[in-house]
C-alpha cells in the first residue's frame, strides 16, 4: 500500500520515511512460520544459528570448528568463517541473559520456546538495523551526491524504501533465521567506500564481509579489478596495491588470530 500514498503537498520523500519507518520493520517481524519448525531431528536453520551461539558459548574459542564428542560436528557444525562465529557467541550472551535454558549445553537441542524464538527474532532484527540498514543508507547517499538537490530527495527516500523491502533478504534472513545482511552490508559498505575514494577503508569492510560468509566472494572479481584498476592509474602502483594488500592481511590475522598460532586449528577451520 506504501506505493500508492500521495502526500496532498507533493512531499513524497516525507511519506517515504514514514513507510520506511513503519513498515520495513515490522515487514520483517511477521515472518512465519520458520524453516524447520518443528522437524526433527536438526529442526533446519533456526536450529544450526541456535546450537552456534550454544557452542560458542560453552566451549573454548579453539574448540568451536574442532569435532569431539562435547561438539559433533556432524550436528550443525560451524560452517561460515570466524566472523560468524564472533556474531553467534555475542548473540549466544543476549539469549543466555533472557533465556539460559535455549542455549544451555546439549540439554537445549531442539529448543523451541516462544522466548527463545522470541529472541532469535531480535537477534537478526538487530543484525539488520545495526549493520545493514546504515549501509544502504551509506550507498545511496554516496550514490546520489552531486546530483541535482531537489530530484536527489525523493529519489534516495524511494530507493532505501526499495531496498530494505527486498523480499529474497525478508524471507532467507527472517524466515530462515540467517544473518545474510550483516555480510551484504559490510559488502554494501565497501562498495560505498570505493566510491567515496576510501579503498582502504573499503578493503577492511570487504575484508570483513568475507570472514563472516564465504559467499561473500562471489564479489571478489568486481572488487580486485577495480581496485588494481585505480592503483595503476596512479603514480606508484606498488606501493598503492602494497597498501591494500597490508591491510588485507591484517583485517585477516586479526579476525583469524585465535587460529593462526596452530596449523591444526587453521585446517580445521578452512576445512
């Protein structure tokens, strides 16, 4: 119904923001029922972020991508890179503090209470507003700069409405409890650097998005290119692709640091 509101004034934008307001967040809340309600015996992907923030939390941080008999990883073993596993325990410290018994070791297997599912929900609403509704805000006023004042407001309200009411993100993110938007926004961020002339900035932030989901490489091309493309158009190449290839590696130790000490536990988590 959004679409079709005029404002008696011609003032769009401002109904715009009121949609976006009042609509894109409850669009996301309604969601139901969930993948892999009550299906035994992995109960689909509410039950693997579930069990995540259930290992990260009562193990040691060296024991979550190793299998043993306290964490099978035959059962919903961690599967995204270390940044993901970061996200699952700070979530992992939200549910224990409402609820100990949905991530309570082993015991909570299956766990499906109204509060758990409860403060699932919130787990993924905050991962949208704090990463991914900031970052297309970000790109489409990176987008829209320079261009002609009084076109550019509607036109970036219309397009943030747009986006943030993408249906594919609503129904993976919110109907399967995944957290896709927080890699889509760091990848969003970076993309929004690149153009602000921020590479390294950019770099980080694609770094990043890469360590929370490797799917996020699917982007890789479009970035490398780019980006080798702009350090050969200046003065000293090398030392501008030496720049970003540093804080590449460095945004990579320090989310991988815990692992990099073994070779072992470094396999075991590429694996």
């Amino acid at each position: 119904w959004w679409l079709v509101v005029v404002d008696p004034q011609g003032n769009h934008s401002f109904i715009l923001v009121h949609c976006i307001v009042f609509v894109v967040g409850p669009s996301r809340g309604i969601v139901h029922p969930y993948s892999g309600a009550g299906n035994p015996p992995k109960y689909g992907d509410f039950e693997a972020q579930r069990h995540w923030m259930e290992i990260t939390l009562n193990l040691p941080i060296k024991d979550w991508y190793r299998n043993n008999t306290v964490n099978d990883l035959r059962y919903w073993g961690l599967d995204y890179p270390p940044l993901t596993a970061y996200q699952s325990y700070v979530h992992g410290l939200f549910l224990r503090y409402f609820s100990p018994d949905t991530v309570a070791l082993f015991a909570s297997r299956g766990h499906e209470s109204y509060l758990g599912k409860l403060l699932m929900r919130w787990t993924v609403l905050s991962s949208d507003a704090l990463v991914f509704f900031p970052a297309v805000l970000y790109f489409v006023l990176v987008y829209y700069a320079g261009q002609n004042p009084s076109r550019r407001r509607s036109d970036i309200a219309w397009h943030i409405a747009i986006i943030l009411l993408n249906p594919c993100l609503i129904l993976i993110d919110h109907g399967h409890f995944q957290y896709n938007c927080t890699s889509l926004g760091l990848t969003m961020g970076a993309i929004s650097s690149v153009l602000s002339d921020k590479d390294l900035v950019a770099c980080v932030l694609y770094s990043l998005a890469l360590n929370h989901k490797q799917m996020s490489a699917y982007f890789a091309p479009a970035f490398f290119s780019h980006l080798l493309g702009k350090c050969l158009r200046r003065r000293y190449p090398l030392l501008e692709v030496l720049k970003l290839g540093i804080v590449v590696l460095g945004t990579f130790i320090v989310v991988w640091w815990p692992y990099v000490h073994s070779t072992e536990d470094f396999l075991g988590v590429r694996h």
